[in-house]
C-alpha cells in the first residue's frame, strides 16, 4: 500500500506518518512541500506519486479566520478534497478525508448520527461540509474507495489545541472563565490517526469492500468548562506549577463569549457505526488527554 499523505505537520497529520508507517511506504507532504490551496501543485503531486491511498490531514482549521477567509477556506477544505476524489476516482485509489461535527447546527443534545442532515452555522462548517460532498459526489459512483471520518474538539502533545492553551493560561493566570454550555468529545489525534489505519487494512484487504462517512470520537462527553476543570486537576495532580487550577475555573455561557464564528453547541458524535462496521473499540476521552498531559510533562517536551 503506497500512501500520499497531505497536512503531515499537522496534529493528526503528525501522528498518521507514525500510524500509517506500517502499512507500506508513505509519502508525507507538508504545506510547504504541497500548498493544496494551489489547483497546479496539488494535481501535479498527485499525478507525481501515483498512490493507492491518498490521506487529506491539511484543512484550514482556524474556525474564525474562516469567517473573513471563506474564498480561501472554500479552496483548502472544500476544493482541494474535490480534486484529491477526482483523482482517487480516476485511478481507483482509496481517499481518507477528515471532517467535523461542525457540519452541524448544534440543536439539541442528542449524540449526531451519519444519518443525520447538517446545517453549518459557520463558514469553516460549510467549508467541510463542501469537502464531504465533492468527496462523496465524485467517488460514490466510482465504487466508493473513500473514508469520511468525522471528529471532534481534536487534541496532541504536537500544536495548537484548547488543552494546550489552557495550560498555559492556568500558568499564567490567577482565573480563568471558559464556556460550560458546548458538549462534545476531546479526541486525540493519536486515537484518530490510529483508527484510520485501521480502517484503511480492512477496506484494503477486501478489493469489493465500499467505505463511506463515519463519525469516530473518543467515549464520553464533556463541556469545555468540565474538559478544563479535568484537565488542570490532573495537570496539578503530576506537579505542574499552575496558578489557576481547577477551582479557578468559571463557567461561562456561549452568549457572553462572542467570537467571530457562532459555534454549535451540541458537538456530540454518535460513533456507534464505525465500531460495528469495524468492530472496534473506542476508549474515554479522558484515557487520552491523560496520556497528553504525561507526555508534555516529560522534561524538555
Ligand atoms: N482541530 C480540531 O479541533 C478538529 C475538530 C474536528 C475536526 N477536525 C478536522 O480534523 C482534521 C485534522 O485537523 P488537525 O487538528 O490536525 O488540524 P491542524 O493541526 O490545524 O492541521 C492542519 C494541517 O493542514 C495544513 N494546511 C493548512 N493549509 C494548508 C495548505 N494550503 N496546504 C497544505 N497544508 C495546509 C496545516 O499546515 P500549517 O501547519 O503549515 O498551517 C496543518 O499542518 C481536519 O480535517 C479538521 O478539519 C479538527
């Protein structure tokens, strides 16, 4: 199995070079090797590698830029899935691609299921829902060699996340307010990149076998006020030096933190399908965070 892999420094990216590694040779592109915003560079590394899998890790992931950026959100989420289908489709090659549960409205408090219709509240949500569409659009007449796995509220020891900024916040404040009225599930990157290679050996060993959309998060439910709280007792209870800990921390409602994006407020991902179709196991969120919080306790991490 030759792989192209794009967004390779990202979190996920990051950890699907170590996850793929054993499935054959991968070749990992990060935006510097491939800008997949650009239509010509992005067709002539495709055209380059000639792989039988090509893994979409690059997405334009800042939610409120997206907001004022939507052309160039449109081009990274949106156009860029659509040219890595059409070139999967062509050749018969497998498409991974990652989406969000900010595909949907955030009604209610039911966990989404694959089933259910998005309604993106926000450009970045619209961006991916376009990505998913041009995907399925394009490869499900052609046999349906892709995998749409949608996530949530992703975390590593590697990049920008909300455990990170938190951490750092809670090191250098006395207080910290965090919004306690959106639910979902922290997911590692780790955990994500671990069930996609998963994923790509069993629909790899079975040429007849379709893929499809699929949400896969980490078990459980949180807020971001409880995931904080949580977070900065166990990071008090390893020894980090925090001014703020988890007591420290208030919780505020979604209305009286604007952003630029509105944010759903149900973020909570059914994953029932992947772990039947795929007979898998998908652990509490709190397994991995914990194993974050270990790793960047190590000396010079
Ligand atoms: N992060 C979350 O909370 C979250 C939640 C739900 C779903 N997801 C989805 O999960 C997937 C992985 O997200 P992540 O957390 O790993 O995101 P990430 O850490 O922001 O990584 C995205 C990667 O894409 C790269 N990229 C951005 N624009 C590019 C371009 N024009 N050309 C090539 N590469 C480009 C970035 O490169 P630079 O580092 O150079 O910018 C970065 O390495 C995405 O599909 C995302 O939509 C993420």
């Amino acid at each position: 199995m030759r792989t192209l892999l794009f967004g390779a420094s990202g979190q996920l990216g990051w950890e699907l070079q170590r996850a793929l590694a054993p499935l054959g040779p991968v070749t990992a592109l990060d935006r510097a090797a491939c800008d997949v915003a650009d239509a010509a560079a992005l067709r002539h590394a495709l055209r380059a590698q000639a792989a039988d899998v090509i893994v979409n890790a690059s997405a334009l992931t800042a939610v409120d830029r997206a907001e004022t950026e939507r052309e160039l959100a449109l081009r990274i989420n949106a156009q860029a899935p659509q040219l890595m289908a059409e070139e999967a489709a062509q050749r018969g090659a497998w498409l991974v691609h990652y989406s969000t549960d900010y595909v949907f409205d955030g009604r209610g408090e039911r966990p989404w299921t694959e089933d259910d219709a998005p309604a993106p509240i926000n450009a970045y949500g619209e961006s991916k829902l376009a990505g998913e569409q041009a995907i399925q659009r394009l490869m499900q007449p052609a046999g349906g060699r892709y995998l749409i796995l949608r996530t949530s509220w992703v975390y590593a020891a590697r990049g920008g996340n909300f455990a990170r900024t938190m951490l750092r916040l809670a090191a250098e404040r006395e207080r910290l307010s965090v919004v306690a009225d959106q639910f979902g599930a922290p997911t590692g990157a780790e955990l994500l990149a671990d069930v996609s290679a998963h994923l790509l050996r069993a629909v790899h060993a079975t040429p007849a076998r379709r893929g499809g959309l699929y949400h896969v998060a980490a078990a459980g439910e949180t807020s971001w006020f409880e995931y904080a709280r949580w977070l900065l007792a166990r990071a008090s209870g390893m020894g980090w030096p925090l001014r703020a800990g988890a007591d420290a921390v208030a919780p505020i409602a979604t209305r009286d933190y604007p952003t630029p994006a509105p944010r759903p407020l149900n973020s909570r991902l059914d994953c029932r399908r992947v772990q039947a179709d795929f007979d898998l196991y998908l652990p509490p969120w709190q397994q991995g965070v914990e194993r974050m919080l270990a790793e960047l306790s190590r000396p010079g991490a």
